[in-house]
C-alpha cells in the first residue's frame, strides 16, 4: 500500500497546477492522473474502505519515487477542517507538505471569476467580496497553514510565494526538490508552459466531465500527452466563459489588504522563498 510523501496543500489560484507538473518531471517523484482527489476532506479516509480508495491512485509508483497529490481543498478553512490532523493520522509525522502563497488581493480577484465561471457567485466582485466569504478566507494563509505547522511542525513546512516560483521558476522548483530530499532535476520542466492560465476561464460540460473521468482518458490518452497538449484539450471541450465585466474597485482592493494584512505578518516568518520587497 503506497501512501504519499509529501502533498501540495495550496492555495487555490496560486500557479498549483503548473508547480504539480513541474514536480512531476523528476524520476524520483510520482504523480497521481488526478491532481486534486481530496480524498483528506474527509472522515472517510480513516476507514479501511477510503485508505484503500486513497492509495489506489499511487499504484503504479515505482519502489524508489515519492508519491504526492495537489489538492487545493486542504487550505480551505473553515470549509474543510481538520484535514491536517487526518493527513498526519494516516501519511505519518514525516510528511512534507508544500503551500503557494499569492498576493492576497489578487488572489481572491482571481478566485471571484472563477467562483463566477462555475456559477457559485454574480459578476460583481465588489458585492461579492463582502458576501462570499471564501474570497477573503482562503486568502488568509497563516489561518489556512496553521494546522499544517501546528501537527507536522515548521522544517516539514516549505512556503514560498507564487510571484517569486513564476519569476524564478526553476530554482524555486531545484529547491523543492531538494526539500524533498532528492536531487535538484529543474532543468526537466517546460518552462514556457503555465496551467490554468487567466486566459482560460471555462466551464465544465458533461462531455468533458465525461471523457476527462472515463477510464481510457485517465490510463490510455492522458499519460501519453504533454501539459500543454492536455490543456488545449480541455479548453476545447469546456466551455469558454466571459470575465466578470465589474472589475474591482480600490475600495474593494483597500477591503481586502486590511482584512489580511495581520494574517500576513503572521505568515512572514514562515515563508521560506519569496520577492524582495514583495507583500510578504
């Protein structure tokens, strides 16, 4: 039964998918067809039914990579609790877990339209900021990573941030490695590839709901095709949404530095690579 290694915990809308496939380049490390499975959301991963469902997705990890899974869900307090204390329960005191950080305001920006192109809140960001609680929530990182510090302790703790990972990607993605104990293997990522651009808000439809899940997408196409390839394949089966056409006002960005802005300088002394002179 093979268990993850180490986890990407977050944040939502912090480059988490490019740094999964990133890391996924090293031969010593293993990723899962499924980047956000959650399975740590819930209680039933303390039972032997849902350990079992969990390991099944790092079945074909060889004997020497290290199995890991990126699910943003795992910092989205007070959504989801105790994930932490599951996740040290099952994967062990040895877990490593890694958390990208952005820019709070433009965090929850970008959080709005895509909360917006799933259809969970109007197009207006300025009322929105103040009724959908998730915007501000998850981009207060100390009170998401806290658990995480708290059960694993801080030297299991790598926080770096996402504008200092895009500005320096390769020696953010070296120093993870070696986080992880391996060898720095950098110079094997597309460095030219981003997931999850902002250019690509899209819905799901039934039929890439559909294909994506099947069985031959997952075992058959999915590990034959490069990021980018599987990107463009789903941007053509999802179905393309307009921005929100309100953008936010300065009272909106001044709102949402002052409901984080103690969140993060608790957060600071934790952080262990970010932009000289950034936010944090």
């Amino acid at each position: 039964m093979i268990k993850p290694k180490f986890l990407i915990v977050g944040a939502m809308k912090s480059a988490t998918t490019t740094l999964f496939e990133d890391l996924a380049t090293h031969p010593l490390i293993f990723a899962p067809d499924q980047k956000e499975p959650r399975n740590l959301c819930s209680e039933i991963i303390m039972t032997d039914e849902g350990l079992r469902a969990y390991t099944k997705l790092f079945d074909q990890a060889k004997p020497n990579q290290l199995a890991f899974e990126a699910s943003t869900h795992y910092t989205m307090r007070p959504d989801h609790e105790y994930v932490a204390h599951r996740a040290r329960s099952i994967l062990g005191d040895n877990l490593k877990v890694i958390y990208v950080v952005r820019d709070p305001v433009s965090r929850s920006i970008s959080h709005h339209a895509h909360a917006y192109a799933a259809g969970d809140c109007t197009a207006n960001i300025n009322e929105e900021i103040y009724r959908f609680k998730r915007l501000i929530n998850y981009s207060k990182y100390y009170y998401q990573i806290e658990p995480w510090l708290t059960a694993l302790g801080k030297p299991n703790v790598f926080i770096l941030t996402q504008e200092y990972y895009v500005s320096n990607r390769r020696h953010a993605v070296g120093a993870l490695q070696s986080f992880l104990g391996l060898k720095p293997c950098a110079d094997l990522i597309d460095a030219h590839w981003v997931g999850n651009s902002r250019a690509a808000l899209a819905q799901d439809t039934t039929v890439s709901r559909i294909f994506r899940s099947s069985s031959f997408y997952k075992s058959g196409i999915r590990p034959l095709l490069s990021p980018s390839v599987r990107g463009r394949w789903k941007r053509l089966l999802m179905k393309k949404v307009a921005r929100p056409a309100t953008e936010a006002t300065a009272e909106t960005r001044a709102h949402i530095a002052a409901e984080t802005r103690e969140d993060i300088a608790q957060l600071e002394p934790y952080v262990r690579l970010k932009e000289p002179g950034g936010w944090v």
